[in-house]
C-alpha cells in the first residue's frame, strides 16, 4: 500500500463520505491512525468499515503487520494497544495468533498490553517490543504470522528465539548452564534476551516468570577474558576453513566444541593450541556436534 498522505489521513477522519472513497488498505491505515492518535475511532467511518468485509482479503498480510508496528512506535503505545484489541484489529492484523485459547495466556496477553507504557528496556526498539508484544502467542502461530508478513529470515529467528527459549533461559541456576546458553546462542543474544526476560517480568508481573541475574556473571567472565561464544575464540572460522572444515555445519561444530573446551579452560584459547585441537578432532565427533547444535537450537512446536 502506498502511504496516505497527511492531508488525506485528516480529511478522512473528518470526512467518512471521502473515507468510503478509500481502497481497503487506506481505510484500516485511517483507522489505525485514528486509534494512535485519540485511542478510539470514529463511529460512522467503522461502522462503514464492518460493511466491507467482503473486501478485506484484499489488504496483504504485510500491511496488517504494519499497523501493529505503528501502534508500537508510539512511545507509550497501551491506551493505543487496548483499542486496537477492543475494534478487533489485533485479531484482523495477526489472525494465526487468534483466538489466545490458554486462559493463562490470554491473562498474560491482557496483561502485556495495559502494562506496555512500563517497558523499561530498549523502548525505541520495534523488533524488541513485538517480541514482547506477542510472548503470549502460540509460538507456531507467531512464526508463521512474520513469515506472512515477509519479516526476513535473520528477524524471524530472533523473534521467535526470544520467546520459544524464553523458559530455558530463566532457568538457568547454575554457571556451568549459563555458560552453556552463552556459548550456544552467543554474547549478544544472551544480552538481548536478558533485556527481554526483564521486560516480561516488568509488565506482566508474573512472578513464575522472574529470570535469575545472570548478567553480572556473565561481565564478570568477559572481564576475566573467559571465552564464551565464538567472537571470543582466538582461532577464526577462516583459519578452521584452512585446516580442513568443508561446510558452515562443520565450522559451527568445531567452533562449538572449541567454545566448550575454553570455557572449561580459559588458558587454551591460543590459535596454536586451538589449531592442534580441531586436527585431533574425528569426523565422527564434528557430525555428532552438528546434530547436537541443531538439536539445541531447534525450535520444536
């Protein structure tokens, strides 16, 4: 949908004789803008709306997506986000993820939107806040849902993993797990989902849901030099493509088995060292690492 121009966008707010004039996309996208700006919409010009059903399955399912992103720009988006659930556009905009059949599910869903105003973390952050928006969502559905929405792959998986491994990640108890979560996903995705485990515990106030704080153990090992995640290992992926590595799989597992290695022995994490390592390693132990990685990392619905 090409986009409105401000002068449009107002008169059809004034104007519901010039919003039946809009093609279907415009008018959810005036409506939308209605909601954003007054956290309601104008009567005459919804109630038109509901008389075009017939033609909704014109709008893509990319343009839906995009009014759920502009209801979370805003910067205090829970007045905005209870009004697009109430005219039924959460359920229009994102059908897979409809209806929230779990009970508790549906309270945390409820939950996240009257409590949004008071995401402390990364709130300028669009990717961060639909993850967070949509935790309460079955996780098939949500993946499907930004896959309809041409999100690209890269953004599906961070999504997606920030919510499927949610669990896993507040029960890490013990440092020997919590290197494990580091050494798996890496540095920048544990701090990602550290942030996104305290925003749900924020906003849906749920104490089952409390993660454990971890985050000071984890500055403390990066401060130590202890390598947790491949960035850290002194033997770069080229140099393991060099000693014999045929495919992304078999470097991933290497890396992999390395990482495990250091992290038990932060000394060996010398090129030479590490080098010696991976010509020692058999066949057999690489193709078992692949299988475990993915295993690992593998979201199973």
């Amino acid at each position: 949908m090409e986009k409105l121009s401000e002068k449009k966008i107002s008169r059809a707010l004034q104007d519901t004789e010039f919003f039946k004039t809009l093609e279907p996309a415009e008018m959810m996208y005036v409506l939308v803008s209605d909601i954003i700006l007054r956290g309601d919409v104008k009567k005459s010009n919804f109630e038109y709306w509901l008389t075009q059903e017939e033609r909704w399955p014109e709008i893509s399912a990319e343009d839906r997506m995009d009014q759920v992103l502009r209801v979370l720009e805003d910067e205090s988006p829970s007045a905005a986000l209870q009004a697009f659930q109430k005219v039924g556009f959460m359920r229009f905009c994102m059908p897979r993820c409809f209806p929230i059949r779990k009970l508790m599910d549906k309270k945390t869903f409820y939950s996240i939107i009257d409590n949004f105003n008071q995401l402390e973390y990364r709130r300028d952050d669009l990717p961060f806040k639909l993850a967070v928006l949509m935790f309460s969502f079955d996780p098939l559905a949500t993946e499907e849902t930004l896959y309809d929405a041409n999100f690209d792959q890269d953004a599906i998986n961070w999504i997606c993993n920030l919510i499927y491994f949610y669990m896993e990640f507040i029960r890490l108890n013990t440092p020997k797990k919590l290197k494990a979560f580091v050494g798996k996903f890496g540095k920048d995705f544990y701090f990602d989902m550290n942030d996104y485990a305290w925003a749900i515990l924020k906003i849906t106030k749920m104490r089952e849901l409390k993660p454990l704080k971890s985050k000071d153990h984890v500055l403390s090992w990066i401060n130590q030099g202890v390598p947790l995640d491949a960035e850290d290992l002194e033997l770069t992926r080229e140099d393991i493509l060099e000693a014999g590595a045929e495919s992304e799989d078999e470097v991933t597992a290497i890396q992999q088995l390395l990482i495990e290695h250091c992290q038990k022995k932060p000394l060996d994490n010398i090129r030479e060292l590490e080098l010696s390592l991976v010509k020692n390693l058999t066949q057999k132990e690489i193709d078992r690492t692949i299988r475990r990685v993915r295993k690992a990392k593998e979201r199973r619905y």
